[in-house]
C-alpha cells in the first residue's frame, strides 16, 4: 500500500498570475514625453505594480465513483491536499533442490511461480476505459465496421483512414460538433455516424466500485518458471578433470522493478482516466458574464481573488466522469501526464536464460574453461501510439503531399479516383496544385501575416483569384491562391515539406486551428453556455464541414455573417460552372480519436507487449595459479545482441523493421597478472642479498590489468525524418562499401577520424530536383536549396558522396529514401573505435613484529597515459562523418599508499 500525488510536479492548489490581461484602455498613451515605443513596457509595469491577473489554474479531481453518481468536483476546500491510498499485491512461490543421480551427474531442479496483482485505489477510485484499452479508439470503431468485430481485433484497422461525422458543423447548429448517429444537417453534409456510446468514457474497476469484477489491467495467473541445471564429470581425460555445466531458468518480471507500481506511475496511470480531473482556467471562461463586467471598466486584479470573484474558478468540465469532447484533441489529464491505456491481453514479460561450460584442468596450475551464455527476453513492455496519424498508409494524403512538394499534380494517380475522377472532378486546380488542399483550407489564408514587399507576394483567401500590387514580388499578376501554395509558403508546413517530413506536417494539419483574422467560421453557440463554444482542437482539418455546414457548396465561395446568419455568395470571377465542390472531411480521417491528442506526448499510449531482445556471447578463459611466482587470468567474450525496442517505431505496423543488432562491443579481452618480482634472496637478482638490503628488495608484488574491446556499431541515419521515425539512407552507387575503422589523430590537435578523408556530406539530390520539390511556384515560393530571391532554401536534407583528392564533391553514394519508405543501408553496421586500457601497481609488506607490519603500494591508473576519443560523429552532416571532435579527461593517475597493520 502506498499513498501518492499524481506525479512529482503535480498541486493542488489554486494558482494565480500578475500580468497585464485584458487591459481596456491605455492608461499611459497620452503622458508628455513618453515614447510610443516605451507604451507597452509602462503598461506592463503598471499592471504588476496594480496586481493585475493574467491567470488563475484551479485543479480538480474526483475521489472515486460517488463524485460522477452526485455530480461533484473535489478541490482543495472539500479535501485539502490530494493523497490516495494505493494497493497492489504479489505473490511468489519457489522450491529448488539438488538431486545426485548418480557419482558423476548431479541436477538442480526447481520450478518458481509469480502472481502480480492490478494495483487500485481505495474509494473504487480506479479507473480506466470503458472496453478497457480498446475505448481508446473511441467512435470511430462503431463508424469503421461493427463495434464487437473493431473491438475483437483493433490493430487490423490501425491507421486506416476513417469515415466518421458528426452532426452541428458550421456556426449555427442547433447542437455543435455532435456524436450523434442518423442526422443529415444539411443536403450537403453526409448523415453523420458517430456512436456516442462508442466513445472513450470513464469507466471505475476493482475493488470498492460499481465493476469490483472488472480489472484495469490483466492478470496473469500462468507465470510458470522452471530452473533446470546439471554438472557432469566425465570419465575420461583424468578422473574429474573435465565438467559440464548447463542450465536454463525462466524468470517473470523486469529486474528492480516493482510490479504493483505501473511504468509512468499507478495514479498517472488508474487515476486519470478521461474525466476523471480537470482544472478551472480562466481563460476558458473569460467570456461569462461577472467577468466581462469588470473588464468593461478596468483589468481583473488580486482584489478579485481576495472577494472570492476568481476563486474558486469554475471547473472546465462541469460534472466529473463526462466523456472528453468528441472535437477537444484533449491533450492529456494535467500535471504533465498523458492517456494511458493497457492491452486487455497483456501478459508479464519474462527472460529465459540458458549456459552452458565446460572446465578442464590441464594441469595442477592451469584451469581452462569455454562458457556459452544466452539471454532472452520475451514479451517485454513497450506501447503503440493509439492516435499515430496514419498519412504514409492514406494513399490519398501521400499523393497530395507528394504533389505539394513538387509543386504539381498528378492527375491521372490512382489515389485520386475514388474522390475525384470516378466524380467528374477534376483532382487539379487551375495552378496545377491538387484541389484536395483547396477544399481542405476553402477561404483560409494561413500567410496573412506576409507582409508584401519585393520579396514576397500578397496572399488572400484559398479560393480566390488576388491581383498582386505593383511594387511586390509578382506586381501586376492575377493569380489563384490554392491551399497548396499556403502550404509550401506557412512557416509551419514549409520546413517538413521541403524536408518530406510528411508525419510532422500530418500532425500540423490535425492541431491546424486558424484564426478568425485567418478566414475560420465563426465558432458556433454553446446552448450550454451561451457563449462561443471553446476547446475546439483541429478546426482547420473541419474546416471544409464548417463552411458546407453555413451553406457554402463551392471553395471559391464566400461566407459572411449578416444579421446573425450565414450569406454565401462567390468570388469575383467564379461562378457553379468554374468551381470546385467543398468536401468534408471525416472526424478520423489522419487519426483514430479526436477526443485525444494526435502529437507525442499528448496521444493514447496503449501499453502491450511489443518488445524482444536476444543475447549470445562465448567465453574462453584460461586461469593459472602461481607458476614461478605469476598468476594470471585471460579472458576472451565474443557476444551479440538483437533486440526489438517497445517503441518509437519506423512503421508501426511493420515493427520488425526495427529488430537490429545492439549497439555493444562484439569482442572484448581481460587479462590480469600478479608477478613477484624477481628481486632478493635466491633470486635472478641480488640473489645473495641479505640484511637489511634483503627485506627492502624481496617480496615486491606487481599487478598488471589490461582490457581491450572491439569497436561498437552504430546507425548511419539522416538529419530528417523520412517515416514514423528515421528510416535510413538508400545506397546508390555499385562502389559503397562499409567504411573500415582505422583511426587517426590530426596532428597538432586533439581531433581525428576513422574514416579518413574519403567522404564529404553534400545536398541532397532531391532538393535541386524539380519533379521532387518546386524550384519555385507561382506565387514564387521554392522548397529547394535557394529561394527565388537567392537567399537559402528549407530543404535541408544531407546525403554521403565521395571526397575527391582535391576535397571537391564525388560520386554520390547514399541518399535519402522517398518519404514513406526503408532506406537500403541498414542499421547497426557502422564501426566506431576499439578501446584498450592498462592499469599497474606495485606493493610491499613489511613485518615489524609477529603482530606488526606495514604496506607500501603504488597504483598507477593509465599508466601510459593512453588518450580515449571522444564517440565519432555519424551522419553525413555537421563536422563530417567519422570525425572525432576531441578526447575525454583521460589522464596518468599515480598514487602511494602506507598502510599499518595491528
């Protein structure tokens, strides 16, 4: 049992900012003598000195299901700090014992059994998903297939495009941005087929709660280890000289880890499940009336929190248990935490572990032993990101990103048939841009804040045809503004076309939220509140569904608000024969569940067992006791390790293309020495001594350690993200061969390399490429090396050629892959540097008495002052590949020592 805060940087207590917010008037605009530009920083100073509020933050939580069955909110004033008693149980139970089969077989038998408990709450506080892990796909697994076929295997639909609606698009719905099954709000809007009772919903399990059958994470009952071993002397070659030894255990659990504490922490993880906390944020309800009283005639300040006006705030969600908003993107439940689901089949990883050796002594002095050491794991945790935007598995989002990039379209792509040509829609719009953009930003201008000049075009509204002025980049033309041309110019979406980062800009679009000062529809009213709906995530990727929701049909249409309704009519030059239909885009279209987050760390983690690792190594050692006064040991390991990580995949639905060689050193060397000095009485030298001369000089001892290790291989891997994560370079030329390691200082500096001189990181092809990315568009926007003013481009992609003798650009070897794809170079080939070690001591023990004596030892640590670089650099860009950029603080240590003995 334990008690606990959700996490280490979590509070309970309500929190308020000084700052100027809100401020109605500018109390210093007209003082005698104070410049315009110092308006600003005298305001601020007031509003500090005056105590006015920029925020208030009031965390809210709820203590188990008696808060969502009476509808209440805990806070610091109902239960002061929040500390929750957690359980978790585990049992074990292990017998073992030797059996003597006969005088040369002995075996070790033994067989281990592990329990680990679901850990909860007191209070039936524990809580989770409804349908357990599976509700973290929410709605849209009803809107894909049957729910009971979706919720049997829901990692067969993983990022597939979905087909979910709502009803309440637009800015005047009667109930906005609804789960609701069966309504078509217009003729223009699909019928919407949003399961309300498919959403991700609270749900209390274990004990103490309405569900005290129903667990919050599986239990294994089948942790079963057997531990199997024998030794076996044979009976030749010298009666028990030679011993075979082998075994095999299987162990559950991860080593120093507690199993009742979930990974991420038990109350992170079973206490905060969606609506099950929130927080009062002032900015969330800025617009209720008793505040916008008081901003009428001055700024809120800390009288306000004093009279009880800002504290208590008033929760965000106002009943605890409610399901997150279906359009909320909600990013996580606070105090730095995300979503966290688990598997309904997870099951406990475990490790087997198998040896095997055989001893021989050789003689009375000499042991010689071979060991064979392997290590499994199995089942190990990891998780997969339930909301991972699925852009490299939409063919339609891929072909209209590809075509982006390139400034064109393809026409005649099968990815545009189903939506386009088999509708009579032409996939290209008048600039050759794909229309799939234009529908998707219909009346946006996501560069309004481009200012024109020579350098830069004047931008309006996707859909509208603008005359650029006269004295801009493109004076006097008239040309359409497509969303492909917004895109390639927004400093959001520029760097990751350029670049083919198409997750990072399929992330972009999901969190896309434009301003209203961008051409967003008015945000509707929430019968609820009465104000403007708030907490909308993704309106941008709505954007098409708002705008059909006011009535528009066409992208070259506009929508005003007159009189508290929508009036459409269209562009200048446009008309129904010479206009592209608007399109709605499904709710789930680039990930599953709009009720969570699509970005790290604000996403779904569904906890499985994803991960595996596998270990072999071989060990010869050779030990001989004192021969002529030396001792020794050596020993050789040669190892291998393969592993699977739990997370962080290229593609996630092709997991294996991560299983690769461990970074570790394959082959390693460790010998060790003591010697007694040849020095003294009877010996090679000063044999004759005697006296006082004799005891100085006999019995000096020194040791001796050296260690010696192969290189260790790591990932040649490019600067940009070509995947879910780097997927590697392509090898292009017949001449690539993997570089060998031989390292070499730069003479006069503490620098080198291991790779020579032989390669130099150079562009990649792809950016000056045309047909890959846009030298330039018609509104002069290039995404290569250079933009049409000459100054550096986005692309900064970086691939490997050949250095020529004369330093100059050869032959190119690796480039990037295209996005979506595996490069062909692989991983966990490129060698780094072998590393050695030598460590000495001396020491002599002199006898006092029969019960006194006294040592003299020296120890000398890197006793030839043997310098270690620094790891080399391996990627193509920066300082070159292969370069070592120094050393680390590698330094001769001698010490002495005196040591008394009594």
């Amino acid at each position: 049992m334990g008690l606990g805060n959700a996490s280490a940087s979590a509070t309970t207590s309500p929190l308020s900012n000084l700052t100027n917010f809100n401020q109605p008037t500018d109390p210093v605009g007209y003082l005698p003598g104070l410049l315009a530009t110092s308006r600003a920083t005298a305001v601020n100073l007031l509003q500090y000195h005056s105590g006015s509020v920029g925020s208030v933050v009031a965390p809210y939580w709820i203590d188990g299901a008696a808060n969502v069955d009476q509808g209440y909110w805990d806070d610091i004033s109902t239960q002061g700090e929040r500390v929750r008693k957690q359980f978790g149980q585990s049992i074990s139970l292990f017998a073992k014992d030797d059996f003597k089969v006969s005088k040369r077989l002995t075996l070790n038998l033994g067989l281990r059994w592990d329990y680990f408990g679901t850990p909860y709450f007191e209070n039936g506080l524990t809580s989770t998903l409804k349908d357990g892990g599976v509700g973290a796909f929410g709605a849209s697994r009803s809107a894909q297939i049957p729910l009971e076929e979706f919720n049997a295997d829901p990692f067969s639909h993983f990022l597939v495009p979905g087909n979910m609606y709502l009803s309440g698009y637009g800015s005047f719905p009667g109930t906005p941005l609804n789960c609701i099954r069966g309504v078509q709000q217009n003729a223009l809007l699909p019928v919407s087929n949003c399961d309300p009772t498919s959403m991700s919903a609270i749900q209390f399990v274990g004990p103490g709660s309405p569900n005290p059958d129903v667990r919050a994470t599986p239990a294994d009952f089948g942790n079963f280890g057997p531990a199997i071993g024998f030794a076996y002397q044979l009976p030749w070659f010298g009666e028990g000289k030679t011993t075979i030894r082998g075994g095999y255990q299987q162990t559950f659990g991860s080593a120093s880890t507690n199993a009742g504490v979930l990974g991420g922490g038990t109350e992170g993880t079973l206490g905060n499940a969606p609506g099950a906390v929130t927080a009062g944020n002032l900015s969330a309800h800025i617009g209720d009336l008793k505040y916008a009283s008081i901003l009428a005639t001055r700024a809120l300040n800390s009288s306000d929190v004093q009279n009880g006006t800002l504290v208590p705030m008033t929760p965000d969600a106002a009943t605890p248990g409610v399901p997150l908003k279906i359009y909320g993107l909600s990013a996580g439940p606070g105090a730095g935490l995300g979503w966290s689901v688990f598997d309904p089949n997870l099951s406990s990883n475990y490790t087997q572990n198998i040896t095997l050796s055989v001893t021989r002594q050789v003689s009375r002095s000499v042991t010689v032993e071979a060991r064979y050491t392997g290590t499994l794991g199995r089942r190990l945790s990891g998780w997969l990101d339930v909301n991972q935007n699925n852009v490299y598995y939409n063919p339609e989002m891929m072909q209209a990103l590809t075509d982006v990039r390139a400034g064109t379209c393809t026409a005649n792509a099968a990815a545009y048939k189903a939506n386009y040509t088999d509708k009579g829609i032409n996939p290209c719009d008048v600039n050759g841009d794909p229309v799939f953009f234009d529908q998707m930003l219909a009346g946006l201008n996501l560069n309004n804040t481009v200012t024109a000049s020579a350098t830069n075009p004047l931008f309006g509204a996707v859909g509208t045809n603008v005359l650029q002025p006269n004295s801009t980049l493109l004076g006097g033309q008239t040309i359409y503004q497509s969303g492909a041309q917004h895109l390639r110019r927004s400093a959001t979406f520029q760097g990751a076309l350029a670049n083919g980062n198409f997750d990072g800009i399929a992330d972009s679009l999901i969190t896309l939220t434009p301003a209203a000062a961008q051409g967003r529809q008015a945000l509707p009213i929430d019968p609820a509140t009465g104000v403007a709906i708030v907490g909308v995530g993704g309106s941008g990727m709505r954007n098409g569904c708002d705008r059909m929701g006011n009535g528009a049909t066409y992208v070259q249409q506009s929508v005003t608000i007159v009189g508290g309704a929508p009036v459409v009519a269209f562009q200048p030059g446009f008309n129904a024969s010479n206009s592209t239909p608007l399109r709605c885009l499904p709710e789930d279209y680039l990930h599953a569940n709009p009720q969570f987050g699509a970005t790290a760390g604000s996403s779904v983690r569904y906890n499985t067992n994803t991960g595996r690792s596998s270990y072999n190594s071989l060990q010869m050692q050779v030990t001989a006791r004192p021969i002529q006064g030396v001792s020794t040991s050596a020993t050789w390991v040669w190892a291998k390790s393969f592993s699977l990580p739990g997370s962080g995949y290229m593609d996630p639905n092709h997991r294996n293309l991560d299983f690769a060689v461990q970074g570790l050193n394959a082959h390693s060397l460790r010998t060790n020495a003591t010697i007694e000095l040849p020095i003294g009485p009877n010996k090679v030298v000063l044999g004759n001594s005697s006296g006082w001369l004799a005891r100085v000089v006999e019995r000096w001892q020194t040791s001796i350690i050296y260690n010696a290790s192969s290189p260790v291989t790591s990932t040649l891997n490019p600067g940009q993200i070509h995947f879910y994560a780097a997927s590697g370079y392509d090898v292009v030329s017949p001449n690539w061969t993997l570089p060998v390691s031989d390292f070499k200082w730069n003479e006069g500096t503490n620098n080198g390399t291991i790779y020579g001189t032989n390669y130099i990181g150079t562009p990649d092809p792809s950016c000056s490429n045309p047909s890959i990315i846009t030298q330039g568009d018609r509104m002069g926007t290039s995404l290569g090396l250079t933009t049409v003013a000459g100054t550096a481009g986005p692309c900064a992609m970086i691939a490997l050629a050949a250095r020529n003798p004369d330093g100059t650009t050869g032959e190119l070897l690796l480039q990037y892959p295209e996005p979506g794809k595996v490069g062909t170079l692989g991983k966990s080939n490129m060698k780094g540097i072998g590393q050695w070690t030598m460590d000495v001591s001396a020491s002599k023990t002199f006898n006092v008495s029969e019960s006194k004596s006294f040592q003299f030892r020296i120890d000398a640590n890197n006793v030839l002052n043997h310098p270690v670089p620094n790891a080399p650099n391996i990627s193509a860009g920066g300082v070159g590949i292969g370069v070592i950029s120094g050393k680390g603080n590698q330094v001769r240590v001698v010490q002495a020592s005196l040591r008394l003995s009594f």
